[in-house]
C-alpha cells in the first residue's frame, strides 16, 4: 500500500507530468493490475472501433495522393501540356508541401487536440483535391500539389502518436500494419475506380478520378470530428472506468500518454540520438525509390509491354504481393521477439532482388519484369515498421513528435529525390532511376542492421548499470510503471527503459 500511496502524491498541477494524470487525478493510477480478461476486452473494443477509423482515413490519404500517379495515363499529361520534367516536379512539389508542414504539424499535435486537427487536415486536404480536377497547366498542377501535400502532412505521424498511446509496445507493429493496410486497399479500390472512370467520355477522365476522389473524402472527413479520439481520456468508444484501463494496459510501455506542453530538452533529445538518425537513414533509403515508384509506377509497368487500362488492372496484382509483405512484416515482429529490424532488413533484400530482376530480364519477358516490380515494392513495409520503431523506443511526447517529423523529413526529401531521377529521355527504362534504387536497397540493409546492434549495446550497458536511480517528482519518490509512464520523461531519462529491436 505504501508504494502505491507513493505512486499518487504527485500534483495534477505540475507542468511536466502527462495529460492523463492532469485529467483524470489519482484514478489515473489503479492499485490493481488489470486482469488478462480485462486486458483483451479492452484491446478487443480498442481494435474494432480505432483500428477501422484509421485504416480508411489512410486509404482515403494515399488515394488521393496517388490520384496523380492514375491519372498520368488517363490523358493529364497531354491535357495539361507537361513537358520535360514538368510531371516529375509535379510528383516532387507535393513533397516540399509534406516537408514545409512536417514540424509545424508535429508542433500543433503537441499543443492542441490530436483527433480534431487530423479531421481538419483531411477536410483540408479533400478541398485540395477538388481544386485539382479545376487546374490547365502544370504551374496549376504544381500548385495544388503543394497543398496536398501540406495538408496531408499529419497523418501518418498523427495516426503513429494515438498507436502510441492505445497500445503496448508488443502489440504496435500489428496495428501499424493494420491501419496501413488502408494504403494496400487504396491500390485496389484506387485501379478499379480509375479504370471505371477511364472509359468515361462527358469530361476528361483524369478530372473526374480527382472530383469523385476528392468528394467520398469530404463526406468521410466530416465523420472523423465525432469517431477519432483525441487521447484514451475522452474516448467516446469507452466508459471513464475503461479509459482508466486503457491507460493502465500501457504503463510499461514508459513512452506516456499526451503532454500539451513543448520541452526545449526533449527535441535537443531527440537530435542527439544515435538511434533516431538510424531510423532517418531507413526512411531515405526506402523512400528515394518510393518517390519514383509513386509517380511513374503506372508508366513503368505500361512501359513493360501492358496496355493502358491493363496498366491499371495488373496494379492490383502488385498491390496484393504489397499486402503481404506488410502483414508478413508487422505480424512476424508482433509475435516473434526483437526480430524488428531482422524483417526490415529482410524487405530490403526483397526489394534489392526485384530491382535486379527489372534490370537483367530480357524486355520480351514481360510478366518476369513484372514479377520484378512487384519483389522490387516490398521496402513499402518499412514505412510501418520505421513508425513502429519510434512509438516503441521513443520516451516523451516532445522528443515522440520530434523524432516522428525526423522520419517525415526523410521521407519528403527522399520522395522529392527520387522522381527526379527518372529522367524523361530514358522513358520507358528509366535506367538512372532503377541504379539509384540498388544503391538505396544495399545502403538501407546495412543501416538496419546498424540500429539493432546499437539498441542491443544501449540495453546490455543499463543492464549493466544495475538498479535505476529512483525519480523524484514534487519532493515525492515515483516508484512503478504506472507513475513513471505518466512522467513524461524521455527514454534516455528513464534508465528502466528498455529498447526492443
């Protein structure tokens, strides 16, 4: 009893502490553990109302995105007189919108409400793409790609922070893979709808996959306002007993809740980090080729020998092999232990072996080169893993978004990379683009496997520091998991964190 009278003195008033403990007092804190019973019906009510909600908002986000990459078949190139590079700085641009926006996000998901300001984001983002249906030149196309990428810049960091909060760091993986599978669902729906409306004749094609894209987003986004939960603390989906539990299934996580407050020390945390430059460096490597593949995959594939709606149909194909490689990834490290960055590596060899493929197979071979294309994707399920990475090893809200915004700045620069490196004059081979990916795949095998050693040093050096010092708070000792999850204190500040990799 004395540890857990310990445990509850802290003051709801201190700055420091997590928004949890601000809101809900000392029932933030049971004196019971939860029973395993109780622990899988609160995952089981978690899963089935959270997990949905953000699988079809990220379908909804790498749809839209992709829209582009559709309609480059479907006539926007000729109706919009690209020339050049002018759709490759298409395809870029919206990356100098995720990028300019990446922080400041990261910052406003700090200070303000994390579920009512991704609402806004995709009401925002849908507007955007209306407008692009509106567009006759590439300056106008360019445009509002930047602001589709702006707005969409909060997405995937702000759907990696509520995994965060809602689930252990044993299960994160799984549900990251779960509610990414909305991006493997967006190929699917994505090449049946722009074929559908590829065989349209009232308006051009390509502007009607942007207007109806854009028009099921509004009516979704709408929804979000009342469905996504800013933290556990005002779910709707829970009772307030539940919202305890919920927050009690996490304490050993030691990566808190929510703090509305930004730390100075957290971010210069973040920075100095060997592991979050590993991390940074994954996503480089993974998205160079990404932003080839996301802008000129349709022209590729039809540039293997496939018709233009074929095109569009042997996608799906793709998209399925896609589908299996996030679930084999994800799932793999949710059940097998500290094999994390075994997977990641593995998805780079994949991909290296693919990229191969494309290269060497004779052009008469198309299905091969195909069979290629659809190996050479398989580094698309480092995007979640990277995220797991971050929500599992990553203490203190401010330090959390930091290091998230780190893996998004990678993940613009390298998408604003790669496209610029299919050059128009070597379509439909593009050579120089397909060397750069070898160069990434190897690059990013040898940086995973940096940041398993380096996380297995830091856990073996604190093991071999002994006992963790005993934190104080208040003038009051904090003792358990339960207190210091709610601290927010950083990973390198709680000596009792312990990496999984």
């Amino acid at each position: 009893m004395e540890e857990t009278k310990k445990e509850t003195m802290i003051s709801a008033e201190n700055l420091d502490v997590d928004a949890a403990f601000k809101e809900l007092g000392e029932t933030a804190l049971l004196s019971e553990p939860l029973s395993p019973e109780e622990d899988r019906r609160i995952l089981r009510r978690i899963d089935m109302y959270l997990l949905p909600v953000m699988a079809i908002s990220y379908l909804f986000q790498f749809l839209d995105k992709s829209a582009m990459g559709y309609t480059s078949i479907l006539g926007l190139r000729t109706d919009l007189h690209l020339v050049g590079q002018d759709y490759a700085w298409a395809s870029s641009i919206f990356y100098f919108g995720y990028l300019a926006f990446s922080y400041p996000a990261a910052l406003i998901m700090n200070r303000f409400p994390v579920g009512k300001f991704l609402a806004l984001s995709v009401t925002l983002w849908a507007v955007v793409l209306l407008c692009t249906a509106a567009t006759y030149n590439a300056a106008g196309l360019q445009a509002t790609r930047f602001f589709l990428g702006f707005m969409e810049a909060a997405v995937a960091p702000g759907f990696g922070i509520i995994t965060s909060m809602w689930y252990k760091r044993s299960e994160q993986p799984l549900r990251m893979g779960a509610w990414f599978m909305g991006n493997v669902c967006s190929g699917l729906f994505g090449a049946l709808i722009a074929y559908g409306l590829g065989h349209i004749t009232a308006i051009e094609p390509w502007r009607a996959v942007f207007i109806i894209f854009g028009a099921i987003t509004i009516v979704w986004a709408v929804s979000l306002f009342y469905t996504l939960p800013d933290t556990p603390m005002n779910a709707r989906f829970l009772s307030k007993e539940d919202r305890i539990k919920a927050i009690e299934r996490v304490k050993d996580n030691l990566t808190g809740i929510k703090n509305n407050r930004w730390k100075k020390h957290q971010a210069i945390d973040a920075l100095t980090d060997p592991k979050s430059w590993f991390i940074f460096f994954i996503g480089l490597c993974c998205n160079i080729p990404n932003g080839g593949i996301t802008g000129f995959g349709s022209i590729v594939i039809k540039g293997l020998g496939f018709s233009t709606l074929n095109t569009l149909l042997v996608q799906m194909l793709a998209v399925v092999f896609q589908a299996i490689y996030v679930l084999g990834a994800t799932g793999g490290s949710t059940y097998l232990t500290n094999t994390r960055t075994y997977w990641m590596a593995l998805m780079m060899v994949i991909s290296l072996v693919g990229t191969v493929m494309i290269r060497s197979i004779e052009h008469s071979n198309i299905w091969g080169r195909f069979m290629g294309y659809c190996l050479l994707i398989a580094f698309s399920a480092n995007f979640p893993m990277s995220l797991t990475m971050v929500a599992a090893n990553t203490g203190g809200f401010t330090k959390k978004t930091t290091v998230s915004s780190m893996v998004f700045v990678a993940y613009t620069v390298g998408n604003i990379i790669g496209p610029q490196l299919f050059f128009e004059h070597e379509a439909p081979g593009y050579d120089s683009g397909f060397v750069s990916m070898l160069v990434c795949f190897s690059a990013g095998f040898f940086f995973c496997f940096g940041l398993r050693f380096y996380l297995i040093w830091e856990n073996k050096r604190r093991d071999a520091m002994g006992e963790a010092p005993v934190l104080t708070i208040d003038g009051v000792e904090v003792e358990g998991t339960a207190a210091l999850n709610l601290l927010d204190k950083t990973d390198r500040e709680l000596l009792q964190f312990r990496y999984l990799y």
